[in-house]
C-alpha cells in the first residue's frame, strides 16, 4: 500500500473517530448546519486535525474559511453527513494531486528531451482505496486538468496511465499554468 492510500485511509479512520465521539457528546445535536474544518499535509494527505462548528446558515463565513490553518472546508447538514461529504472532497483532491504530478512530471519530462516529445507511464490505481476511480473521472471532467485529457490514455481502473507529451502539450500547459493556478 503507497503512503497515499496509508494516509487517506488513516484520515477516515480519524475522520469517522471523530465523528463517534461526537455523536457520543452530542454538543452538535441541535445545529442546523456544521462547518466542518479540516487541515492536511497537501503532500501527503496525512491529516492533522478537524474541527465541527455548529452555523445557524448553509454559508461558510469569511474567517472560517479563509483560516490559513485548515485547507479544506465544507457544510455538513447532520453529523451523520459529514463522513461522506470528508470521503469525497478528500479522495478529489487526492486524485487531483496525482493527475497535476503526473501531468507535471510529463511536461517536465517533455522539456528535458531533445525532441519535445515523452510518454508517462504510470498508475493512478489506489487499491487500498475503495471505488476511487470516480474520483479521477471527475478530475478530468470538472477541473482544469480536463483541458489536458487528450493526451491522457488509461483503462477503467487506472492501472495503466500513458501520458502522451508533446509540443501541443507544452505550448497549452504553458498557457493554462495549472500547477500555479488552480487551488483546491
């Protein structure tokens, strides 16, 4: 099992801990709404604390999140909610971290070469993660990296990934600049 997947599995784990003493305190039971905070290593996903604060509205207010501690922040209707939401927005931005690396590393590789031209081979496969295929479909498909798909060739799972680097890619990663832009 890669770190990765040792570290996301560790953080639901925590996640669902949390959410068990919670229940068991019960100082949430009447809120309406609950903001949930949450603060992780962006490298590695390894999660370092998370916080539930009950709200009267469905609008997360500015101080909370714009706190530089916490990099993900999200409304939860019910504590039962919130491990579901923290499971999918966290499996997002995993899966948005390897598809940027790998991206990346290809243009990168593409630059180095005397051609212009280099194929990533790779994986995004996460067996240790249940059903986390979803979650790369869904970065090609809402977010920015989605300009890149055509030069990205997988099967189902994503246990093959070839990476098809070349001028166009270049020239369009240079334009877009998803690695600098683009903030989860």
């Amino acid at each position: 099992m890669s770190i990765l997947e040792n570290n996301f599995n560790q953080a639901y784990k925590a996640m669902s801990d949390l959410i068990e003493q919670e229940k068991k305190e019960k100082s949430l039971h009447h809120a309406k709404f609950i903001i949930v905070q949450v603060a992780h290593q962006d490298e590695t996903f390894e999660l370092q604390s998370a916080t539930f604060t009950p709200a009267e509205s469905n609008v997360v207010p500015s101080e909370l999140a714009n706190d530089p501690y916490y990099n993900m922040v999200f409304i939860a209707e019910s504590v039962n909610e919130i491990l579901k939401k923290f499971k999918d927005k966290y499996l997002f931005k995993l899966a948005y971290a390897d598809v940027s690396y790998a991206l990346h590393s290809a243009y990168r590789q593409a630059l180095m070469s005397e051609t212009g031209e280099y194929t990533l081979n790779t994986s995004f496969f996460k067996p240790a993660i249940e059903d986390s295929t979803w979650a790369y479909e869904d970065v090609f498909r809402y977010s920015d990296l989605g300009h890149f798909r055509c030069w990205f060739n997988f099967d189902e799972e994503f246990k093959h990934v070839n990476i098809q680097a070349d001028n166009d890619l270049i020239i369009q990663y240079n334009d877009l600049k998803p690695s600098e832009k683009t903030s989860l």
